[in-house]
C-alpha cells in the first residue's frame, strides 16, 4: 500500500469538491442573500396565488441558493418533472423555469380538478397537464409581477412552455448548455396534509446578476 497516494475515488472527490467551489464563486455572499430574499418574497407571492386557485392553505420555506449545472441538476433530481418555462422579452435578461415531480404535481392537478389530491399518480394525462399548467402560470406570473415591484421597472414574459423531463433524457432550458452555470433556487412546499414537495426556480447567470446588480445598487443596464 502506498501512504500518501491519493485513491482514483478521492481524486474524484477532490475534483468535485473544486468544480463546486469554482460555481459557488460565481455569485458573491451578498448576491446568493440578496436571491433569497427576492425568491422568498416572489415565491410568497406566488403561494399565495395557489393557495387562492387550489382553496387551501400553501406555505413554503426560506429557499436555498446554489450554483450548478443542467446536467448536475438532473443527477440530483428524482425524475420524471413537470417542467415550466417562461423568458423575460423586457425588464430581465434571460429565463426562469419552475419545476416539481410528476406525484406533486399529480395532487395540485386533482386539487384543480376538483378530485381530493389524494391518489396521485406517477404519470400525468394532458388534461392533468393542462391543469397543473395553469396553477404554474399564476405561480410564475405574480412570482414576477414581485419581481417587477422589487427592481421597479417592468417585465414581460412570453407565453408559458411546459414539458416532461423524462428518465434517461437530457432536460433542457432555452439558451442554456448542459455544463453552463446556472442558479437554482430551491423551496419547501406544502399544501395542507397532501402535499410536502420540494419546488425549484431556474435562473441562468445572466438574470441573477441583473436581479442581484439593481437591488445591490451595482451600476447595470436595464434590458430593454
């Protein structure tokens, strides 16, 4: 045996360990603070606004930052998800996704359905889709009218894209390569005693250093 001969698995956690802290310093301490705080103000918002649609009682908790990738995003997630993107045509750079798991988003399309959410499947029909759609357009439409309030200017998006990232497909986001840098912000959400998920926002880079740049007082251009 060779003392001091680092093993090909420590190598391995050594190189992981170095690729995590080169994405954690892409954003700043005050810059990860400073999402989490507009993600739970925005996001807030936007339980609010299910709680309304689904008559009952939504909370979620703080959320968490990180820096990651596509592709490690997709590791780390337990598939299929219910994915549903929007980008920003003024006001932001860039694009937010929003995404849950398919049994979560099972119970919020019984709950819009009228059923009692408490059967929910592994698999989603279109009309469940369609359902579970228009719960994620209120979510992400008064998620970024917060927004709007919070940088004060305004922002459009443009019509809601939804999609099934599937088990052994590349999930993909307009604009963005599986190894580029993006930001996930992550919630705890729940809905009564029928539903405790995990619900995560999507930013590319780009539009977290615009949010972060204008409430941390950065000089920054407004994208027209």
């Amino acid at each position: 045996m060779n003392e001091g001969v680092l093993s090909q698995q420590e190598i391995n956690t050594l190189l992981r360990k170095n690729e995590e802290m080169e994405k954690d310093a892409l954003l700043t301490d005050a810059e990860k603070d400073m999402l989490g705080e507009v993600g739970n103000i925005s996001m807030s918002t936007a339980a609010t606004a299910l709680s309304q649609i689904l008559n009952e009682k939504v909370e979620i908790t703080t959320p968490q930052v990180m820096v990651t990738t596509l592709s490690d995003l997709q590791k780390g997630m337990s598939i299929p998800n219910v994915v549903f993107q929007v980008k920003f045509m003024s006001g932001l750079a860039g694009s937010n996704v929003l995404l849950m798991n398919v049994p979560d988003a099972s119970v919020i399309a019984s709950l819009m359905m009228g059923g009692d959410g408490k059967n929910p499947g592994d698999t989603l029909t279109e009309l469940e889709i369609s359902a579970v759609s228009e719960a994620m357009n209120q979510m992400i439409g008064s998620a970024s009218t917060s927004m709007a309030t919070m940088l004060d200017r305004n922002i459009d998006i443009t019509p809601p894209s939804t999609q099934i990232w599937e088990t052994g497909a590349n999930i993909e986001m307009d604009g963005v390569g599986q190894d580029q840098p993006i930001v996930k912000v992550a919630f705890r959400l729940t809905v009564e005693d029928l539903l405790d998920s995990q619900i995560m926002q999507v930013f590319n880079l780009e539009t977290v250093k615009d949010i972060a740049g204008s409430l941390l007082g950065e000089p920054e251009d407004k994208p027209e």
